[in-house]
C-alpha cells in the first residue's frame, strides 16, 4: 500500500527532500489524496517499463527530473524536467525510464 505523506491541510513539500529511487522498478509515493484527485510522486530507475494500460481518470504528469518516454495514444512525448502532460481517461498509454525518472502523476475524478 503506498504511503500517503501529506495531510489534508495547507503544506509545502520540496521534492530534492522527497524523492527516494528504489534499487529497481518504481517507487510511489502518494502525497496528497482526496475524494476528487490523488496526487503521486513516482521515481523510475533507468530502464524500468510500465506496460501499456488505461485509467478510468483523467490524468497530468509533471516532471521532475531526469529522462523518459512516454508512448500516449500512440505517439511518442520525451519527459524530461519541465514537461507537462495531460492524458484523459481511457487512452492508451505507457512508460519507460531511459534514465532515473521521477515524475508528479495527478489523478482527478
């Protein structure tokens, strides 16, 4: 189960401080999350792949740091610090880490 860091109150966190890489695989932490929206830190160690999948919610991903690709309704987005990406529900997508990745994934009702 992963853990939920952020109480539902007005706080600030700063990400150099909460991002922790696993040895493999991805790392979730769930910072904040209410009844309409969750909010996740994810950190991927290079070379770690998410299968192609869907989610019933509207999604953004906002990176952090370092490099990835993500394969969304068919093309091809490159992450790497500063992108944003909106993906609505239902489409089609997946992920891959070509080095560390960490990224701020917001689910929204």
């Amino acid at each position: 189960m992963p853990e939920t860091i952020m109480p539902l109150k007005a706080i600030a966190i700063r990400f150099a401080e909460t991002i922790e890489y696993p040895e493999t695989g991805v790392r979730r932490k769930t910072l904040l999350e209410d009844a309409n929206c969750q909010y996740a830190l994810l950190s991927l160690v290079a070379g770690t792949e998410i299968a192609e999948h869907t989610s019933p919610r509207n999604a953004t991903v906002n990176v952090i740091e370092e490099q990835g690709i993500l394969a969304l309704e068919g093309k091809e987005i490159t992450l790497e610090s500063g992108v944003f990406v909106f993906m609505p529900a239902a489409a089609l997508h997946a992920l891959k880490a070509t080095a560390k990745l960490t990224f701020l994934l917001t689910l929204s009702a």
